[in-house]
C-alpha cells in the first residue's frame, strides 16, 4: 500500500513539473506573470524546506543522505543541485533538455493519465530522498 501511495505522490509531482513547464514554454506573458506569482514563492518555499532538511550537522555531515553504516559529508547531493540549478545555471544559458530525456520516464506500476514515472531508484526503496541520483550530481 506505501508503493501504491508512494507512487501515486510521485505522479502528482511529476505532473505539476510537466504542467509548469508546458506554460513556461506556451503560456502568453500576461499568463506567466500570473503563474510567476503564485507558484514562485510555493517553489521557493519547497527548496528552502528540502535544503534545510539537508543542512549539514556540527561534525559536516548531511543528516538526511547519511545512514547509520555511511556519513555523506556536506554539500551533500541536493546543495549540488539546488547550486547547479539555482545558482551556477543562472550564469549561463541552459539549453532546453531533449525530448528524448523527458520521454525516458518507465511507466508506471500504477494506473494513471497517461504518466510516465521513473523506475525506483535504491533511495526510494531505502526511505531516503528519491530527488536526486548521486550518481548524476555535480560535484564542486
């Protein structure tokens, strides 16, 4: 039941990150600037609440990403991405991501609209974060 629960979350994320991205892309100015003011502050707020969970403790070690058997020192994945993407992406221009890329979800186990979903990664199944795939992150 915490799969089904689990995987019908992800969706609804994955859904609202296609929908706002489908108006970035489509939507006339006077609608972005709508879309700009209620959702920039919700999006801030949902970094800050993630980056803070991520704070590193008094000996430099990510309490989220560390387990009992394996510290993960500061920055940890997320501050790698939250600065890739914050920060080091708003110097330069990003190129649009392929098409390919956005395409490669799996579907997924549970019915949905037509929603793809990324296969379940080690992080999802061990309660950790599911955001990000250390294998990816930017290292600084």
């Amino acid at each position: 039941m915490d799969q089904v629960l689990g995987q019908v979350l992800r969706n609804a994320v994955w859904e609202r990150l296609d929908m706002l991205t489908d108006l970035a892309n489509r939507a006339d100015a006077q609608s972005l600037v709508s879309v700009a003011r209620s959702e920039l502050p919700r999006l801030t707020e949902a970094w800050r609440a993630m980056l803070k969970m991520h704070e590193p403790d008094e000996r430099g070690d990510c309490p989220t990403c560390s387990t009992r058997w394996h510290r993960c020192k500061a920055p940890c994945s997320v501050w790698q991405v939250a600065h890739e993407h914050l920060v080091a992406g708003g110097l330069a221009p990003q190129q649009q991501a392929p098409a390919s890329r956005l395409s490669g979800r799996r579907k997924s186990p549970v019915p949905t609209q037509d929603r793809g979903a990324p296969a379940p990664s080690a992080a999802e199944t061990t309660g950790r974060h599911a955001l990000v795939n250390p294998r990816r992150a930017v290292t600084a």
